[in-house]
C-alpha cells in the first residue's frame, strides 16, 4: 500500500482579488490561502509532506463539466478593466473576477487533478490542495459563490474517464451546499455526493429547495445524492460526528468508493463568518481519520472554504497531521448531538432507507413538524466560545482567543515509538517493536491476586502478563502509541492489565471484548471503565448496567455486515460517547467476528484514546496478531465493503441495546422517536 502525503500549493492563486466594494465577497482574500500555507511551516508539517507540483487544468479538462461557452467568458476576464470586470461579475450570485481569476481558477482545478493523479497511481497514499479560487458552488455555465471552476468536479469526472474509476465518494464538509457539485453528477450512480450545509429551511444562501434531504438525485443516480441540511446554527463537534456515524459511514461502506475526494470548506467551524458553526479544529482530524478508513486510504482533500483566519488554518494543520499518520487528538466538549441534528439525521435516513441496504431497518418516517419550526425547547446553543478573558461581543474575536489557548492543548506529543508486541519467544510481526522489558514476576503475581483473579503459575503466562504490564506503563508515558499483545490467557491479562491501567493513572478505560473473555465480576460501576462485550458466551458474572454492556446475537455463519453495523452505529458511537483516554481490544479464542471486521474497528479506534489502543490476543490467533499489526501500524487499511444488509438478529439486538443506553451516551440516538 502507497505510503506519504502530497501537498499542493502555489502561491500565485493569491494573487487575484476583489477590486470594489462588496461585502458579500469581501471575506474571500488572498490571506486564506496564505495563511493556511504559513501555519503548515511553523508546525513543521510541510517539509513531512511530499510535494506536488501544481500545473494548469487543460481546456479538455475544464470542458469535462463546463460549457464552452461559459469557459471563453471566463477566458476574456483576463483582459478586462475594473468596470468590465465588474459587469461580468455582476451576472452571478456572489462571484467577482479579477485578471489573474482564469489563470488562478485553471491552477486550482490544476493542482486538484494532480493530487488524484498521485493518489490513484499510488505515488502517495492522501494528500490536500491548497486552492484558490474555490470550486463546489460553480455550475456548467455560471460562476457562484466565489467558485469559477468546480475543481472536485472535474477532478472526479477526471478519476473516472483518466483512470476507468467505478466509484468516486465526494465528501461536502463546508457549510455552503455544493449546489454545483450535486447538479452535476444528480443522474450518476458512480458519484456519490455527500453535503451538509447550513440551510435553515432554505432561508439561508443559496437558499434552493434541491438542498434539502429529499434531494436524492434523479433517474439513475436515485440514492447518490446525501444532503443533510442544518436547520440551526451552532451545529458542533458532536453533531458531526453523529452524522458520520450513522449517515455517511455506513452508506460510504456499502457504497465501496475506489478514491475519496473531500470539498473541505471550514466555514463550518468555530468563529466563521457565514457558517456559524461551533465545530473546533480537532473535530476535521476525526473527520479525516474516519475519512482515511475507506476507499484504501485513498483520500485527496480539497480546499473551498472557510473564512476565519485562524480557524482555517489551525484545521487545515489538523487535517494534514492526521492525513500525517499522527495521533488523532481527543475531541472537545460535551458528546450530545442537538435536538435539530438529530431531527436532520431522522430526516436524511428516513429518505435514503429505499436506496440503501445499511438503512434497510431504521423503518424511520421523517419529523414532520421539527423543532426549530415549533421554536421548541431545542438546546442547541449559539456559537458561545468558552474561555474568553475581556469582555467581547466579537464572535470572530472570541474564536480567535478560545483557539489561541485551544490550540496549544491540542499539540500532542507524538510517541517515538508507533506500535510494539509482546509476542513469543522467536517471533515476529512486521513494523512492530518486540517488547523485551517485564516487570517482576513477585508484581505481576500480587496484581493478578489483587485483581481477584485466580492465580495462575504457569511461566508463560507471567512473562507475557508482565511485559503487557510493562508496555501498558510505556503507552501510559507516551513512549509507545499502542500495542498488541500474545497471550496464553487473553481472558485474565486483560482483566488485570485492565485495573492495572486506572492504578496507573488512566481515568477512563474502554475494553471491548470478544469471543470467551471472562471480564469478571468484580469490576465496579464507577464510570473509570466501560465493558463491551460483543458475541461469545454470555457472561452471568457481568451485571449489566451503563458501564458494562454485552451484544450478543445468533448467527450462524457470521455476517460481515452486521458487524459493520454494529461498528458504526453501535460500538463508535458508544465510544465516541464515552471518551476514553485507553482502549483495550480483547480477543479470546472462539470469536464470531472475521478478522476483517476486527482490523475495521481497531482502525476506526485509533481515533479514540490519542490513539492509546492495546490489543490483547489470545496466542493461538496468529492470522489475528497479523491483521492487527497492520491496523495498529497503519501500512494497510483492510479493504471493507459491506454490501449485504445486517441480519435481522443483529440489528434487533442492536437497536434494543441503543433504546437502553441512548439517554446516557448521547450519540447512540439518530431518530427522536
Ligand atoms: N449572507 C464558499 O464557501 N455568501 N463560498 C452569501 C449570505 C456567499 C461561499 C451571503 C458565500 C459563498 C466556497
Ligand atoms: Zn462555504
């Protein structure tokens, strides 16, 4: 699998701006770019890139979705005075031209198409352009919303005709809907559109009735075309994540996208001007990472837009560290999706469950008098950026102080070391650090007492157990990302590596078991750890209660599919709810679960925890230990396509558990009734 991230940039798409007075395109400035360029060199983050040329879209290339018409208009802005190019201007919502508009505008469908070119001929595993101008609101023949030319667009008619690609995703972050993007591929069953926008029941920009949910496409392409309109400003990290979870990631898995291409506008984050939205830096690393999970990791990420300075260019930093290969860090705030998302969520699958087999089962009817039409009592708050010192009215200014502190909490320090194993004597697992160090037998025999487990003397045993405990400690000191480790007795190691872990100095720990793991009884409800067990024997020693949680269902032979499901609308969400800051993957012998579907969660995990994962393998699983090497390693993605529907079974156990636990772990919930 390619390895390394391209970065695109040329700063000559700075080089064009607005030349009168309008306020409606006076937020995008040549600063956008500039900025965002200069913050990726004082983090470093550039020279770990590879860089790509950038070069000028050709006009066959241009002609892929635009008219020529509406080509040579652009083309003659380059010799226009201020006045004509005033006037042309003015033939559009919201667009101005300038001199350089063409020259920049071809760069940026430019350095677009390079970025999908090195990404789908493997030069590069992900990459993102820094462009200018931006592209999604631009149509076949007109120009909008600042876009000239829709450079996603073109690059994925582009994937499709240059490479022979089947299924391209495009994924929509920016809070604008990519109105252009939708329209020209509503008919396309390869393109899978995907947006969410501030819409507020088409009273905000570019106000249209096709933003909606229902829009679904047209003719062929029914059912690729995913918008989720925000019906209230102030939509957050945990409003986003919820509609990853339970919208775009299940449908992404069906779908099965050979490339993944991102219109990344952060407009939709804290401070912005036109979106005001609530999500922080850190959430566009999470985006990113669930992002990196699909289509083998082939993710280009494009800039559109975003309009608060430093905003922008923090979370352009974030999604490059995280295309990087760097730990994810833990996202910010209450985990409590707002009544409004939760209502658009219901909406949206309720109107794709025809199109879709992941949805086959929610039997969801749309909200027909939502709450931000009754003006009911929906908590979702306005932009209110917590720690402030002066007194400012400012929301702009205040994003700008909440992000000067923010950010130096988000700065991580990365582990030298990314994964290391306790494995058997002469044996190894490719890009892992054997772990040689143990801690004393004497303390790894008085820990396995005071767990109240039974003492087990077999030497094997101890010396895995003790270099587990020893690898927990180095995890713990940020010396080691994660780790995985053999062991005779799965069950008892990871019960006691468990407690060991919150004697340590962890405070929430989350173990998520599988097959005959016996987690204990004496585990206490105190909120410091969270079991879940899925499938294996049913454990009449685990009291079930908020904390401790078991899944279970009959099906003989396992599903792939129904395990995703659990994953994604299940097992993240309970997760991301409850925000451990450690993971344990326990898995005992006689799983349910295939291999592959195991390496899918522990992928999606590391975005959990800083990723703090380790994996605790009973040592006759060697075709395991293998596939979690290379999860926790990240040298491959495991390819995942999950085109039958869940059972039956598993989704009524599934959605049982979510009715039990969604008033405690908030982004269990996506129906409000
Ligand atoms: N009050 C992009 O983000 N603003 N374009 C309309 C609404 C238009 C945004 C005014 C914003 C266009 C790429
Ligand atoms: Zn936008």
């Amino acid at each position: 699998m390619a390895s390394g991230t391209a970065l695109l940039y040329d700063k000559e798409m700075s080089n064009y701006k607005l030349l009168w007075d309008d306020p409606a395109c006076a937020i995008d400035v040549p600063e956008r770019l500039v900025s965002s360029y200069e913050r990726l060199k004082h983090y470093g983050l550039l020279e770990r890139c590879v860089r790509v040329p950038v070069r000028e879209a050709t006009v066959e290339e241009i002609l892929l979705i635009h008219s020529k018409e509406y080509l040579e208009v652009v083309q003659s802005t380059q010799f226009m005075n201020e006045e004509e190019l005033w006037k042309t201007s003015q033939n559009y919502d919201c667009a101005f031209f300038h001199p350089n508009s063409y020259r920049c505008a071809r760069l940026a469908a430019g350095a677009t198409l390079q970025l999908v070119d090195s990404v789908v001929c493997g030069r590069v595993r992900n990459g993102m352009a820094l462009v200018r101008p931006p592209g999604h609101h631009s149509q076949r023949n007109v120009s909008n919303g600042f876009c000239v030319f829709n450079n996603v667009a073109i690059a994925a008619e582009y994937a499709r005709r240059k490479h022979g690609l089947q299924r391209v995703l495009i994924v929509d972050w920016d809070i604008h809907h990519g109105q252009g993007i939708q329209y020209a591929f509503e008919e396309d069953p390869s393109i899978l559109y995907f947006s969410w926008h501030r819409y507020e029941h088409q009273e905000f920009w570019p106000n249209l009735k096709e933003s909606n949910y229902d829009a679904v496409g047209k003719g062929e392409g029914t059912g690729f075309n995913v918008n989720v309109p925000w019906n209230k400003i102030g939509m957050g990290n945990a409003d986003y994540i919820a509609v990853f979870l339970h919208v775009l990631l299940p449908m992404a898995l069906e779908f099965n996208p050979e490339l993944i291409i991102v219109s990344a506008g952060y407009d939709s984050g804290i401070g912005d001007p036109e979106g005001r939205m609530c999500a922080t830096p850190d959430c566009f690393s999470h985006l990113t990472h669930l992002l990196m999970q699909l289509a083998e990791g082939k993710l280009c990420v494009v800039l559109e837009g975003g309009y608060h300075m430093r905003m922008l260019s923090e979370s352009v930093c974030m999604t490059v560290k995280t295309l990087l290969g760097d730990p994810v860090p833990q996202l910010y705030g209450e985990m409590t999706p707002c009544l409004s998302a939760i209502e658009s969520i219901q909406n949206v699958i309720a109107a794709h469950a025809p199109f879709w087999n992941c949805f086959m089962y929610d039997k969801l009817t749309t909200v027909e008098e939502p709450s931000t039409k009754r003006e009911s009592g929906d908590a979702c708050p306005v932009p209110q950026t917590v720690p402030y010192p002066e007194a400012c009215t400012d929301e702009a200014k205040k994003a700008d102080v909440f992000l000067q502190c923010h950010m130096t909490e988000l700065l991580l320090s990365v582990p030298p070391v990314r994964t290391a194993a306790v494995l058997p004597p002469q044996s190894l697992l490719r890009g892992v650090q054997v772990e040689a160090s143990t801690v004393a037998v004497e303390e790894t025999e008085a820990l396995i007492s005071n767990s109240g487990v039974m003492l087990v003397k077999e030497e094997a045993m101890l010396l895995s157990l003790g270099k587990t405990l020893s690898l927990l400690t180095k995890i713990l000191n940020k010396q080691i990302r994660n780790g995985i480790a053999l062991s005779p007795a799965a069950s008892l190691s990871s019960v006691v590596a468990v407690k060991q872990s919150i004697t340590l100095g962890f405070q929430k720990v989350l173990c998520i078991a599988f097959g005959d793991v016996d987690l204990g009884k004496d585990f206490s409800d105190d909120g410091k750890t969270m079991l879940l067990k899925i499938g294996g024997k049913q454990n009449s020693e685990m009291s079930i209660s908020k904390y401790h949680i078991s899944l279970s269902w009959i099906e003989d032979p396992p599903e792939e599919s129904s395990f995703v499901f659990a994953v994604l609308r299940f097992i993240l969400p309970l997760a991301y709810s409850y925000q451990p800051d450690i993971v344990f993957i326990t898995l005992g012998a006689e799983r349910s679960i295939s291999v592959k579907g195991i390496s899918l969660l522990a992928c999606f995990l590391q975005g959990l925890a800083e990723g703090q994962t380790l994996a605790v393998i009973q040592d006759s699983e060697a075709e395991l230990a293998e596939a979690m090497a290379e999860a926790l390693t990240a040298i491959s993605v495991p390819h995942f396509a999950s085109g039958t529907p869940a059972t039956t079974e598993a989704v009524l156990a599934i959605k049982q558990e979510r009715q039990r636990l969604q008033q405690q772990w908030k982004l269990l919930q996506c129906s409000v009734n």
